[in-house]
C-alpha cells in the first residue's frame, strides 16, 4: 500500500469529487461513495493491498 502522496493533481480531484456531490441528497451521496469505491478498488485489483486500505482507513483519529 502506498502511503505516501501519489496523486498527480490532489486539488483537483477534491474539487471533482465535491463537484460530483453536488445536487445529491443524502442516500445518493452515499451511494455514489460505495460505487467510487469499488470502481476504484477494481482498479487497484490486489487482495492484500485492499485489505491494508481497508484496515488503514479504519485507524480513524480521535
């Protein structure tokens, strides 16, 4: 898992990632999320690095 920055234009995928959520209600917001993230996780295709995502994401800060 890559844990370092790796995105060629951060700023610009926020923007097109809040831009995506505009005009949805709650429950389309949502589901747009679950769909971006196995579209994006069918990119990624690696079963171990998926599952160091998954766990990385759920160190949430408190």
């Amino acid at each position: 898992m890559k844990t370092i920055l790796n995105f060629q234009d951060a700023d610009l995928f926020y923007e097109q990632l809040l831009d995506a959520h505009q005009g949805l209600s709650q429950p389309q917001s949502e589901l747009f999320n679950a769909r971006l993230v196995l579209l994006l996780a069918n990119q990624v295709g690696d079963a171990k690095v998926l599952q160091a995502c998954i766990e990385a994401a759920k160190d949430i800060p408190k």
